[in-house]
C-alpha cells in the first residue's frame, strides 16, 4: 500500500503572527510509531503541515491524519478532499477520542484511544477488505515489544528537537481540565516502556540532547529509577516533565539531575487550594511551590512552569501575584494558559451543564482564548491578564530579576540566555528556520543545559523538605 501520515498545521501556526520556532521543536512521532506497523513492502510518507508544504494532488491507498482540537477543521478539509477522491481515511489523536460522532463524518474509520494496539488489526481488516468503521483501544495496552519508531520518515533538519521520545503512555494523575484522561479512558492510563528498550532506543539516537515528550516522567518511580540508572555515564541532556509532589517525594529526582535531566515542565497551574481540590489537582495539595523550585535549582535544573488563569477562584489580581511569584523563584520559562474547558474533559461536562460554555469554535480552544464564561473575571479582563502576564514575565527587567536569583554566576547566566532566547531572539530563529540551519542551534542548545551545579553533595541523597499547605497568595 501507499500510506500517507499527516499532522495538519493547528490554526494559530497558519497565522501571519504565528511563531515558527513554536511549531518546529518535535516532530510527530505518534504517526512515526504508527507507521512502523506497516509492512516492509508498503510505501509511507509521513507530512508535518507545520514544517513542510503539504501536497493534496496525490492519491495514496491509504491517509492517516492525526486531529488535536485545533487543527480540526483542517483536518477535516483535507480528509473530505483525500475521499472524494477515492482514498480510505483514517482519523485518529485526542480530538476524535474525544468527539467520536462528529469526527466519524469525515473518515472511513476511526481511532478512540492509543493507537498501538488497534492500527495493527486495522492494516490486517484493510488488507482483507473487512476494514471496520471504529476502532476502540480498551484492553491489552502497552508499548512493550513495539517495533521501532519509523524514524527515518522524519525529516530531522526541520527540527530543533528532532531527538524527542517518549517512553510512557499517559498519567496516573485525573485532572478535571486534562484531555488525555478522556483518551486513556476505557483502559490503562499509564504505562511504561521495558526499561532495556527504552535504553537501546536512546542509544540509537545521535548527539547528546534529548526530550521527553512524557506526561510524567517521574510517575513509575520503579521504573525511572532502573532508567535513569542506565542513562548515568551516557553524556546525555535531556528534558521532560514532572508533578510538583514527584519532585519533592524521595530521591528521583536526584537521580534524575545525575542521568543528565537539565530542565524540566512543571503544572504549578495555581495557587489556590480551591481551584486544586475543584480541579482534582490533588497532587499539588500542600505542597510547598517554593522548595519545588529551590531543590530544582539547587540540582541546576531550569524550570518550565505552567500556569492556569480564569479558574473559579481566580479573581483580578491573579496575574501580577503568579508573575511576581514565577520571578522570585527563578522560574526559567513560564507557560500560562487561559483555563480550557476541552470537549471529553469533567471540566467542559461541568460547564455545559451550568450553561457557562459561549464558544464551540475549536479554533479558539488553543488556551489564548476565553470560550467560557469565569466565576470571578470578566472574559475581557482574563484575556488582557493572560497577555499581559506574557509581556511582563517576559521583559528584560524581569528576565534579569529571575536570573538573579540562582547561586552562581553560571546558573544565572543559562538562566538569562535561555530565557531570552526563548522569547526575545524570534528574528534569528526565524532565519535558521527558513535556512534550514536549525541543525546548527543544536551546540548552543547543549551549551546552555549543560550542568550548571556546583553543588559536591551526594545525588542520592535524600533531601527532606517541609511540605506545607500552599497558600492561596504566594508569599
């Protein structure tokens, strides 16, 4: 068969006032893992709407297409136009999991729910022309013994971080705004790699820097601990993410600093103990923000913190408190989010009952825009505290502060130059993009994670920390 993958562009990226190095970080590796099912005599072709122009004037057997939420309209479009020409569609991702009935107009089959166990029986049904109209992942999940990732469809120099990987599936954590408890539903949520393949397949990987697509990649301990074991003495950097009380609890995450982990995403999400108990955030219950990042800093580990504004506990002065927070304690970058209320989530069930919901346009489901109505704020104001929240974290003065407060001088100087690479150098990383150097960023990549600690003590020591309630104004 001729199979065509495609992730279709989300709709801020085909904006004029899109950000380019935003879309050109990883590549698609769910339709990589998917493509490896295929036989070794099938023709693939895997299409990153975002990084490449996507040619429609081809008629392959089959087109796979990966929806989020905010590439849904697009993804229909090009599904409609690939059968009307007489091709067999297949859609599949978190959006159709999520809205089963209205992708299933679009396609000759779907997918509902991780797609390592269905695709397989999907390929053998269309072979035998039995191909069935949905596939649902329930029972049997896992990704150990998978074949490798089909990485030589990617096309590495389109890509900062063409070395992403993913070594579990899912989160043990059940937030009420999380999409991908609806995707995991009906199954296991969370699951691991075998720790040898997750090792054999870094291995194969070229260069020293890795990221970790992971939701959580402290949620097995067992399992991270036998990883990061047999990571130490690779020379790698990597990345990823973690929960608040996982980098509190025991010693991975020391163990994790010592295997190369130089930056890590954390959900602080809010300060308030209302909005976590009314999100099931449970996991972030009385944990003590401030030793989050004071241990992460300590280890020389940059921090991503994510933010959620417009939750009901949420009122006016939200913004400049979170701001002023993230500053004073070194936050390297910062991700603020406007609350979405996603279609499968308890938080958009909630709301639809309570007649709060004001916008069914998927393009606005992005986290820039309010499609709700908020307990506390008006739609106006929570938009102009989200943007604003950007502008100031962002400014020099305040780049600078947060860099300030990192022990030495070379923690402090990583922490600027990140920051302000991130958000303050888009012309060059433009230009790379449009020459296709991005390749050449790479070295500058690894020379700011590379380790910044000074610190001699034992990266197995159990660092004991005070867990105290958080308070709902960071102090």
């Amino acid at each position: 068969m001729r199979v065509k993958f495609i992730l279709p562009a989300l709709t801020e990226a085909k904006s004029p006032f899109w950000r380019p190095i935003k879309y050109s970080l990883f590549p698609p590796l769910g339709l990589a893992t998917l493509a490896a099912f295929l036989s070794d005599d099938d023709e693939a072709e895997l299409v990153d709407d975002h990084v490449e122009v996507l040619r429609t004037d081809d008629a392959p057997d089959l087109v796979v297409i990966q929806v989020y939420i905010t590439n849904a309209y697009r993804a229909y479009a090009l599904a409609d136009h690939y059968r009307a020409k007489g091709c067999f569609v297949a859609l599949g991702g978190l959006h159709v999991t999520s809205l089963p009935d209205e992708a299933a107009r679009h396609a000759d089959a779907i997918f509902l729910g991780p797609g390592e166990q269905i695709f397989p029986q999907f390929i053998a049904d269309l072979r035998a022309g039995v191909a069935q109209p949905r596939y649902v992942s329930t029972t049997g999940r896992s990704i150990e013994g998978i074949p490798p990732i089909r990485r030589d469809l990617i096309k590495r120099e389109r890509y900062l971080v063409p070395n992403s990987i993913v070594v579990t599936r899912g989160c043990p954590q059940h937030c009420d705004f999380c999409y991908k408890d609806a995707f995991f539903g009906g199954g296991k949520n969370f699951y691991t790699q075998r720790v040898d393949e997750a090792l054999a397949e870094i291995e194969c990987l070229p260069g020293r820097h890795l990221y970790f697509l992971d939701d959580h990649l402290l949620g097995n301990p067992r399992f991270a601990e036998s990883w990061f074991a047999g990571m130490r003495g690779m020379g790698r950097l990597f990345q990823g993410a973690a929960t608040v009380d996982s980098v509190l609890r025991g010693d991975l995450i020391e163990r994790a600093a010592e295997a190369g982990l130089r930056s890590l995403f954390v959900g602080f999400e809010t300060f308030s103990p209302a909005n976590l108990r009314a999100s099931n955030k449970k996991q972030n219950l009385a944990r003590d923000y401030q030793a989050v990042a004071r241990r992460l800093s300590d280890l020389g580990i940059m921090i991503n913190g994510s933010f959620v504004f417009g939750m009901d506990d949420d009122g006016p002065d939200v913004f400049e408190r979170t701001v002023d927070w993230a500053v004073r304690a070194g936050i390297t970058t910062a991700t603020f989010h406007i609350q979405t209320p996603y279609p499968g989530t308890r938080l958009h069930a909630e709301m639809v009952a309570q007649g709060r919901i004001t916008s069914s346009n998927w393009d606005d489901y992005d986290t820039q825009h309010v499609v709700y109505r908020p307990a506390k704020l008006t739609p106006e104001a929570l938009k102009a505290g989200y943007d604003r929240a950007y502008r100031d974290f962002y400014g020099w003065r305040n780049i600078a502060r947060a860099a300030g407060t990192h022990d030495t001088a070379k923690h402090r100087a990583k922490h600027f130059f990140y920051a302000a690479g991130w958000k303050k150098f888009e012309p060059l990383w433009d230009v790379a993009i449009k020459a296709r150097r991005l390749r050449a960023m790479t070295p500058l990549l690894e020379a700011v994670l590379s380790r910044v600690s000074a610190r001699q003590d034992d990266p197995r020591k159990v660092v004991t920390t005070n867990l105290t309630p958080v308070p709902t104004s960071p102090s």
